[in-house]
C-alpha cells in the first residue's frame, strides 16, 4: 500500500507539473527547457552511481528517489513558495525573501523526504552515509532538472523571444546554462547532500537519539547553506557590489563542495577497508580463504579479480565474479551492522542471521565457477587455518598462508567441524557446503 501511494503520488505530481509547466511556458519553450535541463542528468548520475560501486543499490530504489525530487518535491516547492510569494507581495516585501526564507525550507524538506521513506521502509538498503549521499543527490538532481525547465524555457528563452526574439532568447538560454549548470550546477545535490549524509549516520547507528538527531541536523544544515546560497546574490542587489556574490560563492561554497567530494570518495573506499577489517572472521570460521579478503580491499584489486574470472572461465566467470564481490561486499555490512548493534529486536535479528546465511550460500555457489579452473593455481584445500597443497608427488601437506596473499581463489573449503551455538558469531549454525578436491591438471 505506500509502494502504491508513492507511485500514485509521483504520477499526480507529474502530470501537475507537466500541466503547470506548459502552462506558463508555452510548449516551444517548454521542450527547449527541457532538452537543455536534461543534458547534464547523464553526468550527474554517473557521479553518483559511481560511489555506489562497491555495493549498488536496487535500480528501483534509485529511480523512486529521482522522480521523487524530480516531481513531488518540485509540485510541492513550486506551489508552496507561490503561496508565500503572493503574501509577501500582499505585505509589501521584496520577492527576494521568497528565494531567502520559503524556498531552502520547503525544497531541502521535500527532496529529504522520498529518502525518508526509504529509510523508514526499506532500512535494510542502507549500509551508511554513501548510500545517503546517493539517495539524496539523485533526489536532488530530479529536483534540479525540473526547476532548470523554468529557469532555462521560462526565465531565458520565453522572455528573450518576447522582448527581442528568437536569437536573444536562444542568447540567455546559452548564458543560463553557463552559469546554472556548468558552473553552480552542484548546487542542489550539495545542500541535499548533508542530509543524506544525517541519514547515513542514522542509518549505521543503534543509539535511538542519534536516528533523530543527525537526519534533523542534516536537514537544517542543509537548510541554512541554501538560505545563505540564495541570500548572496539579493545581498549583493542590496548594497550594489557584485562581487559580495561572486566571494562568498568562491570563498564558502566552493570549499564546501570540494569539502564534500573529498568526503564523499573516502567513503566510497570505506566499504573496500570495510571488507579486510570483517571478512577475516568468516576466513576463520572456514568461508571463505585469506586471497579473497585481499582481493575485496579495492576497485583495482576487483578489476584484477574480474580480469583472472575472464581468464578461467570466460564471460559467465565475470558475471559470478561480480556477483561473489557484490555478495561479499553486502556481507561485510552485514556483519558490521551485527557488530553495531542494530537489530534490537528478535524478529530483527533473526532476519539477520537468515540473511548472513544467504548470503554465505551465494557466495560459495560463486566460488564453484572459479575453484580447480585455473591451471595455475595451486591445487588444495582451506581449513580455516592452513593450507592443504597437494604436491606433484602426490602428497597432502600442510602449509601456513603467506604474510600477504598473492592469489584471488586458490582452493576449495574444506568443511570444518560444526562449532558451539554462539549468537553472533559467523557460521554458528553449520560448516559450509562440503566440496571435494579440484580435478587434477
């Protein structure tokens, strides 16, 4: 029932835009609008997609955030801050103090919400702040589409045309692009983007004041930067000095960006580190064999570990490849959140578990595809210990895994004895699948 809500939401305020937007702009400058807003989504979505490439997101999940901004958020800014402009206009007050007061509110409250929701519903898809930042950004890229139609077919070419023509208006359309989306096209994913970052916080955290605190904190922060973003430039009509924009842009918002990409990538590798800092307890347990920890802890080492799967396997291998990475990168979180705390209640806790020994069972029917195919591998087994190499003169030994690992998936599992029932610890209920000795090459 709120899966159906919120596409019928997003419908009506899709179909209200695309009624109001013609309305006002005319459909010629409407579809200029609209080719012109769309050119630079590829790019933004690429950058936000790209952080999420340890661990992706359902493809649902990210379009609902997108329409979500792109058409709620939009409907809901578009006919709040109307309201208020009329009263400020009844009162006798500048427009500007629309842009100043109304708008950071009702446009950072309304694009956080579809993430909300996803939160609130879907609590298992958030494994920390990136996916926050994903969330969000593409909530606020929607959001910055659709007021870019206004701003680039309204404000631009509609009134080029109507006072000079076509070409001026074709004129002011180049030169709005230049400046909206080009240069300060960052705007919208930056302010959103410290609430996602609250979101993410509450996301990987069990202390119940924290869940509150950091998303509303997020929020007004969110808040304060797109009151003051939108505050320079009337400041700057006020007093007649351009520049006052023009440095606060460069001396405060800049930073700040920069401030939050170097966030934003330090994040992304997060999740690598996260992988050698967890998994080693499965290494223990006997699931998984020391080079594959190693070859989880970066994109070049995945790259190199899709590279070898191709090698052995072929194209069925990557794919195997890339879902064993998947599955051990959600694995990783998993645990961490275990470790965390997070699910405090038992049905909680027992979906955890459920989910863990899924998650165990995916990755080994992935390991199948790559175990005994390289001829250049050793042949043996892991106990959870120690090696088991089989020599070329037919003999079993023992051997001690070297200091740094130097294969990606070298032997098979041997299946360990079943330890003691002990809540939280991986492999507590059962061994992995038993498989015997690769075949002999």
């Amino acid at each position: 029932m709120v899966l159906a809500g919120a596409i019928l939401l997003i419908a009506a305020c899709a179909i209200f835009m695309l009624f109001t937007l013609g309305e006002s702009l005319g459909a010629e400058a409407l579809l200029i609008g609209l080719v012109a807003a769309i050119l630079p989504v590829p790019v933004l979505v690429t950058c936000f997609l790209w952080l999420d490439r340890y661990e992706p997101e359902p493809l649902k999940y990210l379009i609902f955030c997108f329409a979500w901004g792109a058409f709620v958020s939009t409907a809901a800014s578009l006919t709040v801050n109307g309201f208020f402009a009329d009263r400020f206009a009844d009162w006798g007050l500048p427009d500007s103090l629309t842009a100043v007061f109304s708008a950071p509110f009702i446009e950072e409250l309304t694009k956080a919400l579809g993430p909300i929701l996803l939160l609130l519903f879907r609590r298992r898809e958030w494994s920390g702040i990136t996916d926050g930042l994903v969330y969000c950004g593409l909530s606020a890229v929607g959001f910055a589409m659709v007021e870019n139609i206004l701003y680039l077919g309204g404000h631009s070419y509609r009134t080029g045309v109507e006072e000079y023509g076509p070409a001026t208006g074709a004129q002011m359309v180049l030169m709005t692009f230049i400046v909206r989306i080009l240069i300060f096209g960052f705007a919208h994913p930056l302010f959103t983007s410290m609430v996602g970052v609250g979101l993410g916080i509450a996301a990987r955290t069990a202390d119940r004041r924290v869940r509150v605190l950091a998303p509303l904190a997020g929020l007004l922060l969110a808040m304060m930067l797109h009151g003051a973003w939108n505050f320079l430039p009337s400041l700057s009509l006020a007093i007649g000095q351009p520049l006052v924009a023009l440095y606060g842009y460069i001396g405060v918002m800049v930073p700040i960006f920069f401030g939050m990409v170097g966030l934003a990538v330090w994040l992304r590798a997060w999740e690598g580190r996260l992988t050698e800092r967890v998994l080693p307890d499965y290494v223990r347990a006997g699931w998984l064999t020391p080079p594959e920890v190693a070859a989880l802890g970066s994109l070049g080492r995945r790259h190199a570990a899709r590279s070898w799967a191709r090698r052995v396997g072929g194209d069925r291998a990557v794919k195997a490849m890339r879902g064993y990475q998947f599955s051990a990168t959600r694995l990783a979180l998993l645990r961490d959140g275990m470790r965390r705390g997070l699910d405090t209640r038992p049905a909680d806790w027992q979906r955890t578990l459920a989910e863990e020994r899924h998650l165990l069972e995916s990755i080994s029917a992935y390991r199948s595809f790559f175990v005994g195919r390289d001829p250049y591998a050793p042949v043996g087994i892991w106990d959870g210990q120690r090696y088991h190499l089989r020599f070329p003169d037919g003999q079993q030994r023992p051997v001690d895994p070297p200091d740094e690992p130097v294969v990606p998936i070298p032997v098979v599992l041997a299946p360990p004895p079943p330890p003691a029932y002990v809540p939280g610890l991986p492999g507590w209920y059962g061994p992995p699948p038993p498989a015997g000795w690769p075949p002999h090459r």
